[in-house]
C-alpha cells in the first residue's frame, strides 16, 4: 500500500479514535451534566409548604399498592407503600460554601411491606423554599429489614456529614421536560437523580383519575442499572411508582405519636 495513503489511513483511525473516546462517556451515561448547586442560601424555609406537587403538611398519608397487578398474576408479590407526613420536625446544621447553615425540617415516614412483611422504613427529612416552592430533601435514616429479621441502614445519610450536601426533591413553578437535578448529595451513599420526561398525562388509578400529570425518571450515580419511574398530579402528589399506584390520600389531621415511634 502507498505510503501516503497508509499514513492518512492511520492519521484517519486515530481521529475517530478520539472523537470516540470524547462521545463514549456521554453515551454510556445518556446525560446531559444532572445540577449539583443550588440557591440554598437564598431561601427562607418552611415545613409546611404549598408545592402542588410534593405535599410537606403534617397528616397528609397516601397509600399504594399494586394489588391488581398481584391478584391478576402479573406480580409475584404484593407490594405496598404507606406514605405520612408526621407531625414532627428536624432541625439540620451543614456548610454551604464554609458557612454554617440551620434549617428546620418536616419529617415524612415511607414504609414498604411485601406480602404484609415489612421490609423497609425511612424517615425523610424535607422543607420547601417559600419563595420558589422548591422542596429539597435534607437527608433520611432507613432501615431495611431482612427475611431474617436482621436491620440495615444502608442508604442513611443527613446534610453535613460526611460531606453531604441537600437536594431538590420537585421543583417549584413551571414543570420543564429534560430537566435533570441531584434529589441526594451523599457521596458514595446516596446519589439519586431525576430527569423530567412527561408532562400533561391522564392518568387513572385505584384512587381516581388524574389530569395535568407529570412524569420523573429516576436514576442513581452509584449503579446506573437502578431506574425508577414515578407519575406525579397537581393537588395530590405521587400516584404511580414503578408498579404501585395510588389507592388512598388523605390529609389535614394530626399524626397521633404510635405512628410517629414506629423506628
């Protein structure tokens, strides 16, 4: 072969070489940069916020299952989620930017049972930014129980330690498609993210039938094969995750302290 030619050929392969190893990590990750800082210097926090779609007042509980998916044999277990707003608060202290940051935060208890068996039960800790509606997350306990009736906490984490930083569980104002935003800012302990995919669904669920719904992609930085999908409607909140779906939401009275102690 010419020389010249062998040489272009060459100078050709390792150009697209390079292009490759520039486009390859945006490939494998599908991601544009997820945002990482937020103004949270600049808001005045509440613990009862007005977030159309993420609901922080005390007494709100809503309760999914995916009993039709069971009882037709589609699912091999029957898997159900009972989400409360308790009437209790947390105060947290972090750094953002080398200064000393206190907010106050509504605690909302999640609580997952497969076949009746409860496997898991976190403690969230969130406030919404009065301002912008923003709601942001600011750490969780769980507790994971195995069949064995041993308990984990893998997945715990809390703003100002071990270099963990807050949030943005929803966003307030405007619901923007591609949307990308850390929900959890602990490294190598928690890394969830979301990326807003759909917008304006109908949907129907055990609980009713929902208009004006928006839809969240959920991944983590710590195993990109972990992916949940999660529908949320205006005035309700969540109503779909994964394969459960909304049976019951109810709201406004106190949390009584049996319900609270359940750690």
């Amino acid at each position: 072969m010419n020389s010249k030619v062998t040489t272009l050929l060459v100078g050709g392969l390792i150009l697209i070489l390079l292009i490759w190893g520039q486009l390859t990590p945006l490939a494998q990750e599908d991601q544009n940069e997820f945002t990482s800082v937020f103004p949270i210097r600049d808001c005045v926090f509440v613990t009862q916020g007005t977030n159309d779609f993420f609901n922080i007042s005390p007494g709100r509980q809503m309760m999914l299952n995916n009993r039709e998916c069971f009882q037709a044999g589609e699912c091999d277990v029957l898997r159900e989620v009972t989400i409360t707003v308790l009437n209790e608060t947390r105060n947290i202290n972090f750094q953002i930017d080398g200064q000393p940051v206190t907010v106050d935060t509504r605690v909302i208890l999640k609580q997952v049972t497969l076949n009746g068996r409860l496997v898991e039960s976190e403690r969230g800790f969130f406030a919404e930014c009065q301002d912008t509606q923003d709601v942001y997350q600011f750490g969780k306990t769980v507790q994971i129980i195995t069949e064995d009736g041993r308990v984990t906490t893998e997945g715990t984490w809390l703003a100002g330690a071990d270099e963990a930083l807050p949030g943005l569980i929803f966003p307030g104002g405007a619901f923007l498609l591609g949307s990308r935003y850390f929900q959890e800012l602990a490294p190598e302990v928690a890394l969830n993210r979301a990326e807003h995919v759909a917008l304006g669904l109908d949907v129907e669920v055990p609980a009713g039938t929902f208009a004006d719904c928006v839809e969240i992609r959920e991944t983590t930085g710590l195993d990109t094969t972990q992916v949940s999908i999660k529908t949320y409607c205006p005035g309700t909140g969540l109503v779909i995750e994964d394969d459960v779906e909304l049976i019951e939401a109810t709201g406004g009275s106190v949390v009584d302290d049996e319900m609270e102690t359940v750690f």
